[in-house]
C-alpha cells in the first residue's frame, strides 16, 4: 500500500512547497499527488493547516472509512468538499486477487517476504467529482488514467478539468512511468479537457484538450510548479455516445474498405 511509510517529514515538505509557490502569487487550484499526505484531510490537524493556505486544493491521503484502507483524493477548499476513493485497483499492487480462496499461500508469500502486514486496499464504488470553487474536478487516481470511461463518466457528471494524481516510484527509470503518462494524455483529447498530471515520482504535466504536453517538469526534482490551465463544459461524442463512436468508425471503415474493393473488383471485370 502506497501510503505506508509516509511521514510527516513529507507533509511539512508539501506544505512548505505550496507556500513557496503562493507567495509569488494567488493560484486557482492547487494538486497534490497520490498518497501526498499521510493522513486524511478531514482529520482537524491536518484540515487546519489546509484551511491556512486559503485556496482550492486537490490532495492524495488516505481515505477516511473506519476499519477499511482506502486510496484516495479528497477536494478541500475551507472544509473538505468532496472524496473519491479509487476504484480500480492494481492487481497484486493494491489489491490481491482470490484474496479469500488464496488467503493461506499470500500469508506464507507475502511473510516469507517481510510483508505480512500487508493489507489489500478497499475499492471505491461511487464516482464523485469534486467542487472547489468555481472548479469541477475528475480525478483518476494512479493506474485508472489508462481506462477511458473513468474519464467519461467524470465529464458526464459535471467535471470541468481532469486530474492524475500518481505514485510512479515502483517503475524506477524505466520505461513505465513514460508509458503510463501516455497512455493517460489520451484521456484529454476524449474529452476535450485539460490534464493535470501530479506525482511524487514519475511526471508531471499539464495536458491540453488536443493532447499536446503544455508543460512538464524535470523528473526528481522537488517543487511547486506555477502551470496555465483551463476549464471546459463541451462534451465530444465520445463523452456522449462512449464506445459506441469506436464501434461507428470501425463500421464505416470496414464499409469504405468493401466499397473500394467491389470497385476494383467491377473495373477488372470490365476490362
């Protein structure tokens, strides 16, 4: 779980990161990673010190469900005005599958490794877009930035700007972090809205709604980055009519395709 582990080190570091960059001026938005904090911003200490920097915040913590772990991004804006937990979970990176049929072998796996603590995340299972101001957030957390009706369903619902907010550390160098932003940056040109990437490690970027990277900060280096955005209320067909303009175009083109060849097909026999 990623969440385990963070300090308070870290949440000072973010805090005074934040207040860095709003000394140079007011923001209309701040993003936090995933995982950021490492506790929920509806705890009154750390709603206390949010509440201080006075503007419209995005922050990844744990999720605040008794008894349950929860991966989650929490909209705080004078109090906390929304929660959206993630829904779908990286299969033996936040989750175990079988869990209960398997339960005995990841008990032995996961203890011959150092890991019995482990325990699996919790999905969400409502979609919330959060208020923060005149904002409507859609955020996908981590991995969920790969599926696009994630996306579609945030836009559907209201959201005005997508968010990523992302924990990259386990890809190290490697190609995969690149290839998760990527694959993600699609996201903004199904809907037609701007990309607010933010991670701890991996990259962060802010992509327009035609896909083209705005912006995009030097990896592993620690700071508050000052970016353009803007929010949006059109809905493209896909947001509309979802897969159903994938099965379209597939349509269409296999119909040009077999027009074109019964013309060949004509012209040879004439000849």
């Amino acid at each position: 779980m990623k969440a385990q582990g963070r300090s308070a080190a870290e949440w000072n570091l973010y805090l005074k990161l934040t207040r860095a960059a709003l000394a140079a001026g007011p923001a209309q938005l701040v993003v936090w990673p995933e995982t950021a904090s490492p506790r929920a911003p509806s705890e009154p200490a750390a709603l206390s010190a949010l509440q201080r920097l006075n503007v419209p915040m995005v922050v990844g913590a744990p999720g605040d469900v008794p008894g349950q772990v929860r991966n989650s991004a929490y909209g705080v804006y004078g109090q906390v005005t929304g929660r959206q937990d993630k829904r779908v979970l990286v299969p033996f990176g936040a989750t175990l599958p079988f869990e209960h049929a398997l339960g005995g072998v990841y008990r032995a796996v996961l203890g011959g490794l150092g890991m019995s603590g482990y325990t699996s995340t919790t999905p969400g299972t409502a979609l919330t877009v959060l208020p923060l101001g005149a904002l409507r957030a859609g955020v996908s957390i981590c991995y969920e930035s790969v599926f696009p009706a994630l996306a579609r369903q945030a836009v559907r619902a209201g959201a005005t700007v997508l968010m990523v907010i992302s924990n990259d550390a386990w890809f190290g160098r490697g190609a995969g972090a690149e290839q998760h932003f990527q694959m993600g940056r699609l996201r903004a040109i199904e809907t037609r809205r701007f990309l607010l990437r933010a991670g701890n490690d991996g990259v962060s970027a802010v992509v327009d709604p035609w896909g083209r990277t705005v912006f995009r900060a030097p990896r592993g280096e620690r700071a508050a980055y000052r970016v353009p955005f803007d929010v949006a209320t059109g809905v493209t067909p896909y947001v509309k009519f979802g897969e159903w303009v994938l099965m379209g175009s597939v349509v269409t083109l296999l119909a040009l395709l077999a027009a074109r060849l019964v013309a060949s097909c004509l012209r040879l026999k004439l000849t």
